[in-house]
C-alpha cells in the first residue's frame, strides 16, 4: 500500500480538486484507492457528493465501525474515502498536539482504517508547514505538489523544496502545474522559470485552467460526470495515468 501526499504550501492550488479528481480516476480503472481529507477545510468529500457539515471524519479521536456504517447510509459514494469532519479549535489543537508529540501516528491510523485491498491511501493535505504536513512529507512513501502558474506559488518553492529535501530518495516527488492558462504569457514564463528550478521533477504536462471545475463542484460532481469530454479531464487522465506507471506499479 502505498501513500501519496498531495501538497502546496499555499491554498487554492487545486490540491483537493486534483486529489478528488485522480482518485476518482484511478478508481474508475479498477484500482483500490482511499480518499483521506486530512485539511479541516473538510472539502475532498463535497467533491465525491457528500453532505456538508458531517461530524464523522478522521478528526474524531476513533473512528468506529459502527460510526464508518452509519455515514456510508448516510453518504452511499462508491470511492472509498475518509472526511476531516467538522470539529471544533479545541479539538484542532489537540489534533496539533498529538501529531506533534507521535509523529508516525497518523499514518499508522490510516493504514489501519484503508479498507482492504487498497494500493494507495491519496492524502489531500492542509497548506503551511504543520506537525501534519512534516510528518506527512517525511513518511509517505510519494509526495505530490500542486503549484498555480503565478508569483505567489513561484514564491514558495525555496520552502517547499527545503521541505521536500528531508527526504531522502528526491525520486519520490513530482510537481504539478494547475490552473495552466497557456495563451496566457504569464503563466508560461512562471511555468518556465518553476522547470529551471525543479527540473525533471516538474511533469511536463500542465491541468489546464477550466470554468468546469468550480462547476463540477457546485454539483458535487468530479470532472468525469460533469465534463466528459474536456481537455483538463484528459491531463487528468495522463496524471492518473504518470501515478500509475510512477507510484502505484513500481
Ligand atoms: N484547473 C482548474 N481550473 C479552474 N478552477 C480550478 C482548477 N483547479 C481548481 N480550481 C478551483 O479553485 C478553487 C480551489 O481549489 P481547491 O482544490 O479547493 O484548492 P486547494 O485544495 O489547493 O485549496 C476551487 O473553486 C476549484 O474549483
Ligand atoms: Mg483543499
């Protein structure tokens, strides 16, 4: 089993977007896949359709098998997946500290809640720097960064590739461009000038910027229900694709 960290250091990239949309991907082939929202935005599962507002999620000290029945009555999607849930700042902070104090619990506590079977638990992460995230780059087994072709993404990179240097196989972290405009001058020299610095660990192909998404989501469909026939499902596709042949099948 193996487990993939989506990540950026500043919000609305398109981390939950990309995550929601790879996984429902992969899923969609018939690979065993387990969706973890560990972002108290608590976004990834109105992506899969689920209700707002749900109690149930990862944040809750156990999650029992009763509970886990319960909000699958409640939210019948047919990808396997873990909401943050709603809770409150005392709680976040007990969360904070627990990770800080145990930095490996967290990814213990999902390999014991992934459903059987599964290859990839996919981790949509909180932006910043956090006990969270510093376990998470540190411990799962490939991390994934989503970037926007703009300044302020370009601007994060020196921390985000201090960040990614605490591992130790470089192999095992790929970026990629969301929100690619390229008719959009802009977008391609801050694309350009992010390869100079990543090189081959930038993929070389970009998800395009697409009204279809925010769209998708004030459905709460993923792109392949809302927009079958789009481009930016298509580089979804070939990134579904780059994680098979990348992380899943080696
Ligand atoms: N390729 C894209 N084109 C257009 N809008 C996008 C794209 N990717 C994400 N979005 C939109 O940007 C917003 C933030 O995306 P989200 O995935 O929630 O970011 P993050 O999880 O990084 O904070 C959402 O409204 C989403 O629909
Ligand atoms: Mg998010």
């Amino acid at each position: 089993m193996k487990t993939i960290m989506m990540w950026s250091l500043k919000g609305g990239t398109g981390r939950t977007t990309v995550c929601a949309n790879l996984g429902g991907l992969l899923h969609h082939q018939g690979r065993h896949c387990f969706l973890v929202d560990t972002d108290p935005q608590n976004m990834l599962a109105l992506h899969l359709g689920m209700q707002v507002g749900e109690r149930y999620g990862l944040a809750l000290p156990e999650v029992t098998e009763h509970e886990l029945a319960a909000y699958k009555r409640r939210n019948p999607s047919p990808i396997p997946h873990l909401p943050f849930g709603s809770c409150g700042v005392d709680e976040l902070l007990t969360i904070a500290r627990r990770a800080d104090e145990a930095p490996d619990l967290l990814l213990e506590r999902l390999s014991v809640l992934a459903p059987p079977r599964t290859e990839a638990v996919i981790v949509d992460a909180p932006p910043l720097v956090s006990p969270w995230t510093h376990s998470l780059v540190r411990r799962s087994d490939f991390v994934l960064l989503v970037l926007a072709p703009d300044a302020a993404c370009y601007a994060t990179l020196p921390a985000l590739q201090e960040m990614v240097a605490l591992r130790e196989d470089q192999s095992t972290v790929a970026f990629v461009v969301n929100k690619m405009d390229p008719r959009v001058e802009f977008n391609r020299d801050v694309r350009a000038a992010m390869e100079q610095l990543l090189g081959d660990r930038l993929l070389p192909f970009s998800i395009p910027i697409d009204g279809a998404f925010p769209e998708a989501l004030g459905r709460q469909l993923l792109l392949r229900e809302h927009s079958p026939n789009s481009l930016a499902l298509n580089r979804l596709r070939e990134l579904a694709q780059w994680v098979v042949e990348h992380v899943l099948d080696t």
